[in-house]
C-alpha cells in the first residue's frame, strides 16, 4: 500500500517520470529474471556442496 501511495504522490508532482516508471518496471522485472534464476541455482550448489561437506558429522551425530 505504502509503494502505490508513493507512485501515486510521483504521479501528481512528476507525472512523466510515473508514466516511465509504470512502462519500464516489467520490463526491467523480465530483464532480470536470467539473473534470479541464475542466484537460485548458485545458491543450490552451495546448499548442495554444503550438505555433502556436513554429511559425515550429521550422520555421527544421528548415532
């Protein structure tokens, strides 16, 4: 709620820096989805390196 009240605010005192605002976002959001996805699947190998770096200890811990 807080982010439209302030878009709105931009609307009325800069109304085309909103309007640029509102056509750019979703495209800015698709631009950077390669590199969500790519932070996504970094961030799984490094949970996935880390789990077989801990296995040893968890599994003499379960013991």
């Amino acid at each position: 709620m807080t982010s439209f009240l302030l878009w709105f605010i931009l609307l009325i005192l800069c109304w085309p820096i909103a309007i640029i605002a509102l056509v750019l976002y979703p495209l800015v959001w698709l631009i950077l989805i390669p590199f969500r996805l790519l932070g996504f699947a970094v961030d799984l190998s490094f949970d996935f390196i880390r789990s077989l770096l801990m296995l040893p200890f968890t599994l003499l811990s379960r013991k």
